[in-house]
C-alpha cells in the first residue's frame, strides 16, 4: 500500500453481498482485497459477544437476555447463521484487521479473553468510551478507539481522556484540524462511514489512517 493510503476498512463485511456481520460477508469484503473489517458485537447473558448490530434478534428476542445456547441454529438468512466473535476472530486470522466495535457496556473481560486468545490482529472501539478507558487502564497494549462525531476539540479530548489510539470520527465533521492535532498525538483517525468517490479522495488529502465503506470497490478505486 503506498505509505499515505488510509486502511480500506469493510463496513460489517461485504454486506451488499451477504448478510451484514455474517462470515460470509466477512470472507467475502476479504476477498474484495479489505485490509480490515469492521464489527458489531453484543453481549449474551453467560458473557458471549454475538456478532450482530441491534440489540434484538428478527424475531425480537434481546440479545442481552439469551444464552449462547440460544444461539445454535439461529439464521440471519436461509443457511447464513449468526457467528460469535470467537469465530470470527478465527476466521479473519492474519488476514486483516479485524475492528470490533462494542454496542453495549460492560464487555471489558469478554473482548480481553477473545483478544488474548486469538492469533488475529484486532482493535476495539465504541460509544461507550468508559469501556475504552477500562480497557486501556487493564490492557494497554490493546488498541482502542473512541467513535465520535463533531468538533475536533472534543473528538480530541474523548481520546485523551480514554488513553485511545484511534479517533472513529464521522466523516462529515472530519477536517484538517482534527487530523492535524490526533497525529501531533499520535493518534489514528478513521473515518465512518464514507460512500462518495469524493469524499474518500477528500479525506485520502487529509491524511486519515481509515476509511470505513459500506463500498469497498469503490475505495479501492480511489485509494489505490
């Protein structure tokens, strides 16, 4: 990759193909050339992390209130099932990235044992910024980031205060001040979730460390 090219990053895999969040979908945005995927993952009540977005099943069932048990011949589809994280981790191996966002708190010791068991190279990042804290005061060579939208001032602050390495910041608020102080930091800006030819070439300008795409030929076209 040319040494100022952002990480082509799948949003929740190749989704126009597969099922979000499937492993299908993730094998799939692997084979568009990802050089990371992003997830979402929920917690079960037995401390699984579930790769799935909302916090309910389709047939509205929380997650939150479900075993792993509960699980087995759960479809997203017909013969597409919902993966753990655990799987996925195994899956993606050294293939890529593989960046896991967390959709609710309290999931510190459940994504430290899957990330130290796994051979994968993964990244954790979140909403919930206590839980980005947490993670970094208990494993500080995890890389984590903070998800963040509006000025840069605060999007810099979350960071600092959370010790993260990376800045998820929503494209539309991301300019030359926010790239600017997060690399005088040392940090990582990504940004979510960008689908326009132009705006992928803006921010390629600025000097982003990420793009995330539900589009990925389209990013591969404008960053390669």
């Amino acid at each position: 990759m040319p040494p100022h090219s952002p990480l082509r990053i799948a949003h929740r895999g190749a989704h126009s193909i597969y099922p979000e969040n499937s492993l299908e979908a993730i094998l799939a945005a692997l084979g568009q050339g990802a050089d990371a995927i992003e997830i979402d993952v929920h917690l079960t009540n037995d401390g699984v992390l579930v790769v799935h977005h909302d916090p309910e099943l389709c047939d509205g069932r929380q997650i939150a209130g479900l075993s792993s048990k509960d699980f087995v011949g759960v479809e997203l589809t017909s013969g597409i099932r919902i993966p753990m994280l655990d799987e996925v981790l195994e899956a993606v191996a050294d293939k890529a990235i593989l960046f896991i966002e967390t959709k609710v708190g309290g999931t510190e010791f459940p994504l430290m044992r899957a990330v130290r068991s796994s051979d994968a190279e993964s990244a954790v990042h979140s909403f919930h910024h206590e839980t980005i804290r947490n993670l970094k005061r208990t494993m500080p060579a995890l890389r984590a980031g903070v998800l963040t939208s509006g000025p840069a001032a605060d999007a810099i602050a979350a960071a600092r205060a959370t010790r993260a390495d990376d800045i998820w910041h929503s494209e539309a608020d991301i300019g030359a001040e926010l790239v600017n102080a997060a690399h005088g930091l040392g940090q990582n800006v990504i940004a979510w979730t960008v689908n326009s030819r132009e705006r992928c070439t803006d921010l390629t300008a600025l000097g982003v460390d990420g793009i995330c795409t539900d589009d990925l030929p389209l990013l591969s076209a404008v960053t390669r």
